[in-house]
C-alpha cells in the first residue's frame, strides 16, 4: 500500500474531502480517473479565466453576472487548491507531520 492517501480532485458526501489508498502506485484505474479529472478541472478553470476577462471587460455586465461568475471563479480556485495538496501531499518527503491533519477545506466561513 501507498503511505499516503491521495487525495481525490472531487469531494466525497456532504462535501467532505475524498481519499483513495491504493498499492498500484498511481496506475490504477482510479488513479488514472483522478489524473484526467485534474486535468479537466485545471482547463476548465483555465477557460474561465478567459472568460472572466470579456466579462469583466463589459461596462453593460450586470450584478447577476457577475455574481455568477464569482461563484464559478470560487468553485475553480476549491478545486484548484484541492488539485495543488492533492500533488504537493504526494511529493517524496511530504508526509504529514505527528500531529498535523488534513488542511483541505471546501467551504468558506460564509457557506
């Protein structure tokens, strides 16, 4: 078995962070799953930025729109955040010290 769980690029029930242990040393079919999720979620954010640059170019967007594109710019930042401990908890050397837990959080103080 892996020493350390990875974490998953999507959270598990009621939001709460998802860990797959696994002995296939990041060749298994949900490690692979998990690799092409990161990816889609990475180009997905990628793209918004893009969008988020017309938008906020628009003098006529409105409060709504823009309300809208934060919540999509927030969800793409949780999972890009979620992605960068995902990988820096896999780095050699990385494993948590005594005493530290997970520091993934999905929501905000305000939701």
């Amino acid at each position: 078995m892996s020493a350390q769980p990875r974490l998953l690029p999507w959270p598990g029930p009621a939001g709460k962070p998802c860990y797959l242990v696994s002995d296939a040393d990041g060749t298994g079919y949900l490690s692979q799953l998990a690799d092409e999720m990161e990816a889609v979620q990475l180009q997905m954010g990628a793209e918004l930025i893009g969008h988020a640059r017309l938008l906020l170019r628009d003098r006529k967007a409105d409060a709504q729109e823009l309300r809208y594109l934060s919540d999509r710019l927030i969800e793409a930042l949780q999972d890009a955040l979620r992605i960068a401990e995902s990988r820096g908890g896999r780095l050699p050397g990385s494993g948590e010290r005594e005493g530290d837990g997970p520091t993934q959080t999905s929501k905000g103080p305000n939701e």
